[in-house]
C-alpha cells in the first residue's frame, strides 16, 4: 500500500526508508487504538498522512536543522527527519502521550537525527532553525509569533494548511515572500523569508 501510494506520486525512496514508513505505519495503527494520539485511525488514512507530510521534500531543498511545532502523532515532523537523514530535527509536542509515542518511534525507528521537546515551543531554547514547520491547526501569523525565538532573518516556514490559506496569507501578504504548492486538497505555505524582520 505504501509503495503504490509513493509512486503515484511520484516519491523515491530507498528500500530502508519504505520499511521504516510501514513499521511507522503499524506501530501507529496499534498505539493508537490503546492511547488515542492521532485521527488518523485506519491504515488508509495513515499512509495518507504519511504521503501528505513527506511530498514537500519533492520542493524543499533539505535544511541542516529543522524544527517541527505541534508534531502530534509524528505529522509531518517524525516522517522529514525520517526522509531528510541528515537534518537534524526536533519535535515540540506538549502533550505527554504523543511526546512518548514519538520518543520511542525515534528509538524504533533508528533516528539518530530526532529529539523530542515536551512542552510548547514558546518555551523552547534554541539557536534558529533553518526550517520551522507545522501541521497544528494554527494561524500563520500565530504560529510566526510563536517561533520568533527561534527563528531568524534565514529561517524559512513549512506550513501545511487548508483552503483558508489564501484568507490567512491575505493580511500577511507584504510581508513574506512565499509560495503556495497545491496537491489535492492541501496547500503547501512555503515562506521564504519574512521582509520587514528586523
């Protein structure tokens, strides 16, 4: 199921990778029905959301640090750093059980790359990532505000948003030079920069 899904839209793998994304895939499936951590209930819709965290990477050049804000049940943070080997990655996750749900799918998963922070990002220490990403369900311009600490004039934003993008960008819109990728129904906030950061 995870290899037609890749495929189709048109993301190379390697052999390693595709077994992680399963074991990922299971694991979740069965955490799940004990603990609750994530919508995605069945395995149609996890490999779903697999597809949908990791088809930025077709885009994105590969930053050397990226921050992952509201990770959840492990979208899309756990799956780029997963793609993206050598980035290293953090996820801020308050809530306690997918924080140790996405600690021990690190250790699992074999992801030297990971590290996960228990707590809002506002609270995070940090030198400025060179990507910061999101799927919470949070406006731009909160999410912006939440990060400020630890971003910088080079900090770029992954933003994985709804129809409601093009309202929320509206207001925003002199201020950042960005790109919106569409697939299906998401759309993909790239920010590139923030103009009038100081």
């Amino acid at each position: 199921m995870i290899e037609q899904a890749l495929a189709k839209e048109g993301l190379e793998l390697s052999p390693t990778q595709i077994e992680k994304l399963k074991l990922f895939s299971d694991k979740l499936e069965w955490y799940n029905r004990v603990h609750n951590i994530s919508g995605a209930k069945t395995k149609e819709a996890i490999v779903e959301n697999i597809i949908d965290s990791i088809v930025p990477t077709q885009f994105i050049p590969q930053p050397k640090r990226l921050l992952d804000v509201g990770t959840g049940a492990g979208f899309p943070g756990l799956l780029l750093a997963l793609i993206w080997e050598e980035t290293t990655t953090d996820l801020a996750e308050p809530i306690n059980k997918r924080a140790t749900f996405l600690r021990l799918m690190g250790q699992e998963l074999e992801l030297p790359n990971l590290s996960v922070f228990k707590d809002k990002v506002e609270n995070l220490q940090a030198e400025p990532f060179n990507l910061i990403s999101s799927r919470a369900v949070t406006n731009t311009q909160l999410l912006l505000d939440l990060t400020k600490k630890v971003s910088s004039n080079e900090t770029e934003y992954l933003f994985y948003k709804g129809s409601n993008v093009y309202k929320e960008i509206k207001t925003l819109d002199s201020q950042l030079k960005y790109d919106i990728v569409q697939k299906k129904k998401r759309n993909y906030l790239w920010i590139k920069q923030i103009k009038n950061d100081t």
